[in-house]
C-alpha cells in the first residue's frame, strides 16, 4: 500500500504546520504519511517534539537541496505524559519574567513559572475571568488582597478566584512561583517598581 504524501510547497507559510498536524491526527497508531516540503522542516520538528514526544516517527526520506521528503508516523494513539520543566536550578535573573510556560497548542490549561527579583513586584489588578491555583516555589514574598496580606513561603498553594483584586512582591530573596489556570489569552505581566530599602 502506497504511503500518502502531503505537499505543503504550494502553501502559504502559516498554512503548511497545520496542514501538516491536521494530517496527524488524522493518522491510526502504526500508520504514516510523507511531508513533501522545499526546506528542511526544522521547525515542524521542534513542534513535534513539543507536541508528541516519544509518540511519533520522524525519519528523512530525500533531504534536498531543492526537495525535502519526510515520513512522519504515529507510535501511540494520544501524545505521551512527559516532564515538562525542572525548577531545582536556583539561578535568580534580574529581571521579572516568565521563567517557563507550557507549550503545547493542544490543551486546556495554561501554566507559567514567574520570577520576581527581590523587593519586585506585579501591581494591584483585577483577576481574569478564571480561577487560578499559585504554587511558591522558591523564595518568599507577600500577596496583598482587597482585604488584607497574605504571607508567600515555599511550598504554599495559593487560590485565586476570578476576578479577585492581587498585588504580588517578592521578599528579600525574590520570589518564584507556578501558576495553574485554564487556558486564555496570553500573559500580561505589569511589573511595579522595586521597594527601595532604607537603612
């Protein structure tokens, strides 16, 4: 039987990935199609490998120069549980940033590492629309609500309901935590300035 071959030369640039997963998922487990593509797909690859690691083949059939041949196949019917993040390097940046996110397109849950040097902090909002779960991961810090403040330490699991008024600041050894919540539109962090500490 003849393998099927999918040929995203002819597709607009955005087109040719999802083309390409479209024609995954649509695959049986053991089953395979061939990618025609005028370029080596190195950044197909990559999402695979965020998508369906350890769950699919990949293995060049004609690697150029002027056409790229692919067979891609299906090892298991849903992509595979695997590890996706390692938080036990204490590295601390300068900067408040999202250390780590997920990244898989398919999926229904948002999840992000935050890092908040020491005496930084994200300033009083209103919530999203979305529950969301904060777990401390290291350092320490403070989570000021409508009401009152909450003391952050490691291993403290933080509930924040929709809507809810927060302000977050990180105590004398900065603060990283992991947010859980269900997925929506991209992060927005709006970092306050820094307490500068009197002698």
């Amino acid at each position: 039987m003849a393998v099927q071959e999918i040929d995203v030369r002819p597709l607009r640039g955005p087109d040719r990935n999802p083309t390409t997963f479209r024609a995954y998922d649509a695959l049986g487990v053991g089953e395979s199609f061939v990618l025609v593509d005028d370029h080596d797909p190195l950044r197909l690859r990559d999402e695979f490998d965020v998508e369906h690691p350890g769950s699919h083949h990949w293995d060049y059939v004609e690697r150029g120069p002027e056409t790229w041949r692919v067979r891609i196949g299906k090892a298991a019917t849903t992509p595979l549980p695997h590890v996706v993040g390692d938080w036990s390097d204490p590295s601390r940046p300068e900067a408040t940033e999202v250390l780590w996110k997920l990244r898989s397109r398919e999926r229904d849950l948002d999840s992000n590492v935050i890092w908040l040097p020491p005496g930084a902090g994200i300033e009083a909002h209103a919530g999203p629309e979305l529950d969301s779960l904060v777990v401390v991961l290291q350092g320490g810090g403070s989570l000021t609500t409508e009401l009152d403040t909450v003391d952050l330490r490691p291993g403290g699991l933080v509930w924040l309901p929709r809507r809810s008024r927060r302000a977050f600041r990180a105590g004398d050894d900065g603060l990283r935590y992991l947010t859980v919540h269900q997925r929506r539109e991209a992060l927005v962090l709006h970092a306050a300035s820094p307490r500068v500490r009197t002698p």
